[in-house]
C-alpha cells in the first residue's frame, strides 16, 4: 500500500529528501506522494518530524 500525507503537514521537505524513489513533491500547502511511485518502503514516515505520512 502506498503511503499518504495528511493535513497536518507542515511542508519542511524532510520526506522527500528520504524518498528512494522521488515519488514525494510540493503540492499546495502540504507535501504529496504519487501514488503510482511510491514502493511503500516507509522512510518518509520515519523523517515526518509531525507524524503526518501514514499507510493507505
């Protein structure tokens, strides 16, 4: 399952600097995952200074 970011992001980037994959960017006001990218490894996870990324 694919991992998502919930509202209580505070857009510090910390994510997507952990993603092997790229699949995290900038959306409007917080951070998003494609989808579509995401291997479900978890490393965003573990940086979110906010616990704001969880599994689907």
């Amino acid at each position: 399952m694919a991992f998502v970011i919930s509202d209580q992001c505070v857009s510090c980037g910390a994510c997507a600097q952990q993603c092997p994959v790229g699949a995290i960017s900038a959306g409007d006001g917080k951070f998003e995952i494609d989808k579509d990218t995401c291997i479900s490894c978890g490393a965003c996870a573990a940086q979110c200074p906010v616990s704001a990324i969880a599994e689907e």
